[in-house]
C-alpha cells in the first residue's frame, strides 16, 4: 500500500478544510480542498519533473472547467446555454482524453469542473472558486517533495529492479505455458520504466545517477528482445542464469554485485541472450559495455497536436459532447435539483482509459448507492463540521488505494467527499442526498445508449486500430533487423515501440473481453491476431540472433510473406473482419537449423487462411 500518496491526500485535504474552519471563510476552504482532491487524483510516486506537469496539466484543465461554469452561474446563464456551453466544454474535453493518460485525466477534469461551477453555492467573489483549485493542489505537490533521495527511495531505481525482477520470471517461464503471460508482466513493468524517465533532450546534461538508470534500461531493452528469442524458441535457461536478472534487481537497490555465472550458449538465441545479460550485469555493476543501442528519439513537440486533432480524437470528443447535451437536455426537461452531477457522472464513466464502459456504468451506479448510505448514516449522527471536514480528509487518503484496487470501490469513496463537500460548502441538506442515486442512475444510462450501444466508436472497434498499430511496429522492427544485420545499434527504440504497441493492442482486446455480447464475442474472434503478433515479435528477436550469432543468410522471400501477411492482417483489421484461421501454440523447442521466420510465416497463413 502507497502511504506517501495517502498520507498526502489526507493532510493536503484536511489543511485547507481546517484553514477554512479556522478563519471562517469554510466556502473558500472548500474549494482549495477540491483542488487537493483534483491533485491527488493524478498524484504518482514519481520524480517531481513528472510530478508537476502531470499534476499541472490536470489543474490547468481543472481551474479553466471551474471558471467556464462558475462566470456562467454568476451570470445567471439559463438552462440552454448552459448545456449548449457544457456540450462545447464535454466536446473539447473528450478529444483531449483521447490523446493519452495524462489527457484523459484533464479532459476528464475540465468537464467535471464546468459542471461543478454551474452548480455548487460559490463563496464571494465569484472568482475565488477557481482561484482556490490551485491553492489546494500546491500544497499535495509540496508535500510530496523529496529532498534527498537515494537508490532505495527512487522510484525510477525501484521500477528499474522491478524490471529485472520480471526478466528472471520470464526466464524462470521459458518453455512453459506461463511463459506469454510472463513476458506481458515485463512488457507492463518496461512501460512503467520508460514513463518515468524523462525524454534525453540533446545538448542537455543530466545527472550520474539518471544516466545510469537509462543506461541500465537500455540494457534491460536488449536482454529483453533476446528472452523474447529464447521465449518463441522455447528454449529455457540454467536456472542459475534465471536467477542473475533477480540478483542484478538487489544489486540496483543497494545490494551486492552477483557472480556471473559459468554456463556455455549452445544456440543462436542462447548466444544472443548470453552477449545482453552480460551487457547488462556490467551496465549495473556500472562498468562500460556495448549495448548495441541508439540514442532514443527527441520528443516531437507537435505530437500532441497531431493528436489532439486526429480523428479518433474528434470522433471521441462528438462522443462525450452526444451524452452531455442528452444529460443537459434530460436535466433541463425533468428540472432536477444539483444538475451537475448529472454531467460528471458522464465524464467519469466516459474516461477512456479506465476500462470496459459498461462495466464503470454498472459500478458506478452500484458504488454511488452505497455512497450514498454511508453519507446519511453518518450526516444521522453528526452534522459538526470539524467531524466532517475530518471525514473528508480520510475518504481521500483513501482514493490512492481504491483507485487501484476497482472503480466501483473508488466510487463508493469518492461518493462521500463530493457529498460532504457539497454539504461544507453551504450548498445542499441530508434530505437532497439520496436524488443523487437517480442522478448516477440517469447518466450511466444515458452513456449505456447515447455513448455505448448506438455510438459506432464502441470499445470493440478500438481494439482494430490497435492491431493495425501493432502491425506496423512489428514491420518497422523486421524491417530493422533485416536491414541492419551487420550493425545492429539503432533496433531498440523500433522494437520497443513494437511491443509497447502489442502490449496496447492486447489491454484493448482484455477491454473488449469485458464488455457483455456481442462485444465480449467479437473481441474474442481478435484475441488469435493478437497472440500471433506478440509470437512474431519473438520470432523476429530469434531471427535477430541467427543472423547475427547462427551464420543464416538474409532470406527475402520468407521475409516477403511475413510482410505480405502483416499487409492482409491490417487489411482485415480495416475492414472490421476478424480472422477465422487458428494457429497451434508450439509445445516443443524450435529446431535452430530452420528459420525462425519461416515458422512464424506458416503461423500467420494458418491464422489467415479461414
């Protein structure tokens, strides 16, 4: 359990609260303590370069959401502009969620903040509402600050010996069933890594430490592709070899340097894997090596945008602007009290990367209930605010926990902090509380329709883009190999790329397999493309290592069916037609006097063939 992120959310929502209370100004405190929760929404354990613009990014959307709904309420805007500004706003905030993480959260947050404002009692001036969200969430990212940090509180170190943790698992998983679902958990725990190192920006110099963290990544890049090999090939290793990367992991965190240990490759995968895990105990031990990498791509700065103005963006923000205007309208037509919590509830239950959209609507409503009952029994006991405000505060200690543990938990905590702040703020009675039930009820049903069943971007049809991405990253990886046999250094970024977009493409099948049918039913038909693509990716690692270690020729005509197979699986995948071929897993080692690229070709026209 992550105590420093809810030790922060509680003192960061308790302050301002208790300010409040001390100084009489509790509406003010109020909404310095909805900033807080904002803050901590999107709080990680995280170096503050990462901290602070992912906090910074949310708030920005958070306070320009408070002041669109607060400068309409304090204009005294009718019910139709209102939901036509609210629409515009949903509009906008569904394109920015689309872009990624970071964007769904402040999406998410410039919507939830504009209905907020329409509809909470706001303190005097006007203004301060929106004024006081960056108050609050300067006090969690202050509190989170580390002034001294070393190999067993950075986690940057940490994530990097989870790393190698999950390499020695994938190894211990060689030439077993566990073996795919080993390499998915060093798949995540890599991506994890690489979001939390900072993007190496050319001419600018950066600490011993960092660079020793990005060198010792890179090596776990390389002998990753290489297990990758060893994993298609089933082909396992000396269990004290499996043990070195779990070694290397104490090693990185301040434990001593391990024994290499005495063992002779007899293969072209085992040679390939022997070269990186020797690369990488002597990149940890801090000692030079040849990693047979490139330097890492500059950020694009115009990527966002490119983004941002996609179409799958666009289509996303149509989506949530649809159900807004419904909710305003529903609202508008049933005049129903605290309107806002209609179109929030839309803008959680629409949060693209939060899981199936169905399953969040049922949970949502499910947790909102049960909200609900825990905030009317307590307001029976007590109205005190001391002992509310205290309440509050240990709610959002809370959400760090069950934000990871299920949405319908999270739900059914944050269900009481929006209640009770609502009740702080002057701004409703116990007797209003239960109307939210239907409120909750109403908004999951209005995205059920307007944003699941009748929408064309349902949650099956994500998952097609992301095979079609998966299958260019693939080619651009087999293109690499092919073309740079002689001097493989600029592989680890292609192949990277190739298996963060695999990771991608199989989150989005497991979504799909969550939703009922016949979503559930056509995620499954996509479930064998996506496993023959992450066996490809093992296949072309093992390719790698026979031209590289096994003296094999280039071989362009396999290399052309492979190419051919990834442009009919991409066709189909446009076309919205999953195939109906199935391939057999290998349950045996593969013959290293064949290539590696040829079986892995008979697997693609066994998955096409139907």
């Amino acid at each position: 359990m992550a105590w420093g992120p809810m030790v922060r959310a509680a003192l960061g929502t308790a302050v301002p609260l208790f300010a409040g209370l001390l100084g009489g100004r509790l509406d003010l405190g109020v909404f310095a303590a909805l900033g807080a929760l904002h803050a901590t929404m999107n709080d990680r354990v995280e170096p503050l370069r990462l901290r602070a613009p992912r906090i910074g990014l949310a708030l920005a959307a958070s306070t320009g959401g408070m002041l669109i709904g607060a400068g309409l309420q304090h204009a005294g805007a009718g019910g139709l502009p209102t939901g036509a500004a609210l629409t515009v706003v949903g509009f906008a905030g569904g394109a920015l969620s689309a872009t990624g993480p970071r964007g769904s959260a402040a999406g998410m947050l410039l919507l939830v903040s504009a209905a907020l404002g329409g509809g909470m009692a706001l303190p005097h001036p006007w203004w301060a509402a929106p004024a006081m969200l960056p108050c609050g969430a300067a006090l969690v990212l202050l509190l989170g600050l580390r002034y001294r940090t070393d190999v067993r509180t950075d986690p940057r170190a940490r994530a990097l010996a989870d790393v190698y943790t999950a390499l020695g698992g994938l190894l211990a998983a060689l030439g077993t069933a566990e073996g795919p679902a080993a390499r998915r958990l060093l798949t995540g725990r890599l991506n994890h890594l690489q979001d939390l190192l900072p993007p190496l920006r050319p001419g600018r110099a950066e600490s011993e430490r960092l660079g020793r963290l990005r060198r010792s990544y890179e090596a776990a890049l390389g002998a990753t592709e290489a297990a990758a090999g060893l994993l298609w090939a089933w082909r396992p290793v000396p269990p004290e070899v499996a043990e070195l990367p779990v070694r290397l992991a104490a090693q990185i965190t301040g434990g001593p340097e391990p024994r290499y240990p005495d063992w002779v490759p007899d293969t072209p995968s085992r040679t390939a894997f022997d070269t990186a895990l020797r690369a990488a105990a002597d990149t940890v031990a801090g000692r030079p090596a040849a990693l047979g990498t490139a330097a890492p791509p500059p950020p694009d700065p115009w990527r966002l945008r490119a983004r941002l103005l996609s179409r799958g963006s666009v289509r996303y923000g149509l989506r949530v602007a649809l159900c807004v205007a419904v909710a305003e309208a529903v609202v508008n037509g049933l005049t129903l009290e605290r309107s806002y919590w209609v179109p929030m509830t839309v803008a959680f239950v629409l949060k693209p990367d939060l899981g199936s959209v169905f399953q969040r609507a049922v949970s949502r409503a499910l947790g909102t209930v049960l909200g609900v009952a825990v905030t009317a029994v307590l307001l029976a006991l007590t109205t005190d605010s001391w002992v509310l405000a205290a309440v509050v505060s240990g709610c959002v200690a809370l959400l760090p926990y069950s934000a990871a543990a299920h949405y319908g938990l999270n739900t059914a905590v944050i269900t009481p902090v929006a209640l009770l702040l609502v009740q702080l703020g002057g701004g409703s009675g116990a007797a209003e509380f239960w109307p939210r039930v239907l409120d909750t009820v109403l908004a999951s049903a209005i995205v059920l329709v307007f944003g699941y069943l009748l929408w064309p971007e349902r949650p099956p049809h994500r998952i097609e883009p992301g095979i079609v991405a998966a299958a260019a990253a693939v080619r651009a990886y087999l293109a690499s190999v092919v073309a740079g046999r002689d001097e493989p250094v600029a592989q680890v970024w292609l192949r990277r790329t190739a298996y963060r977009a695999l990771a991608d493409a199989r989150q989005q099948v497991a979504l799909g397999l969550s939703e009922p049918p016949p979503a559930g039913r056509l995620a499954e038909r996509w479930l064998p493309a996506t496993a023959a693509l992450e066996r490809l990716s093992g296949a072309v690692a093992a390719y790698a290592a026979q031209l590289r270690y096994g003296g094999r020729e280039p071989e362009p005509a396999v290399v052309a069916r492979v190419l051919d197979a990834l442009d009919r699986l991409t066709g189909a995948a446009r076309a919205h037609r999953p195939p109906a071929g199935r391939t057999e897993r290998p349950t045996g080692p593969h013959d290293p006097d064949r290539s590696a690229l040829a079986r892995a070709a008979d697997e693609l026209d066994q998955l096409l063939a139907g």
